[in-house]
C-alpha cells in the first residue's frame, strides 16, 4: 500500500490537519451562524478533538482498504460536524462492531440544551 514508512505518516498527519482545520472552522462557522463570539480556545480544542477523530478516521481507511480520497472527506465531512456529532453519528457503528453501548447521555454536553 505504502512504498515507504514516510508515506504512512505523511497520510497520518494529513488525516489529523484536514480534521484539525474542519473541526477548527466548523466551530467558528457553527459560532458565527448562531450570532455569538467565537473564542480561539475553543476552535482549538474543537480543532484538536477532530484531529482525534481524524485518526481514527485514518484507521478506519487502513483496516476497511476503501479508497484514499473517499476517507479525507469523511474525516473532513465529520470535523466540520463536530466532534459530538461524530460521536453521535458512529455511535451504532461501535455499537454493532464492538458491543461497546454508549448512553445517550454519554453523548451529551452542558450547552447542548441551550
């Protein structure tokens, strides 16, 4: 798949920035939608949470073989949501891969109701 182990981690790292950049304007686009400030330490925790996602993503590419550019969207699709909305979303997936059950209240946050 890789010719060299460099390109494996230049896959990686381009699986958590496209992430990190989606989640980090996903916040500020999200923010600004709703009229309210938005907060740099924020779209960079937004940011850096997609970023997890974003590897995660990328071992879903790796263990399922499906196309390259087919999984940067999704890690893009699903940073721009948010990572509680990418919990939410795959949420059934580990569910009915691993047996793991998350509450619904596992997927909930403070502000969520506001």
């Amino acid at each position: 798949m890789f010719n060299s182990s460099n390109e494996h981690w230049a896959v990686l790292a381009g699986f958590a920035l496209i992430s990190l950049i989606g989640g980090a304007l996903g916040y500020v686009m999200r923010t600004i939608d709703a009229g309210k400030k938005v907060r740099i330490s924020i779209a960079c925790l937004e940011g850096l949470s997609a970023a997890f996602f974003g590897v995660i993503m990328y071992a879903i590419y790796r263990e399922f073989n499906i196309s390259l550019w087919f999984a940067f969207g999704l890690a893009g699709l699903f940073a721009w949501a948010g990572s509680r909305a990418t919990l939410k979303a795959l949420k059934s997936l580990l569910a009915s891969r691993t047996g793991i059950k998350l509450d619904s209240e596992d997927c909930k946050h403070e502000n969520d109701s506001k």
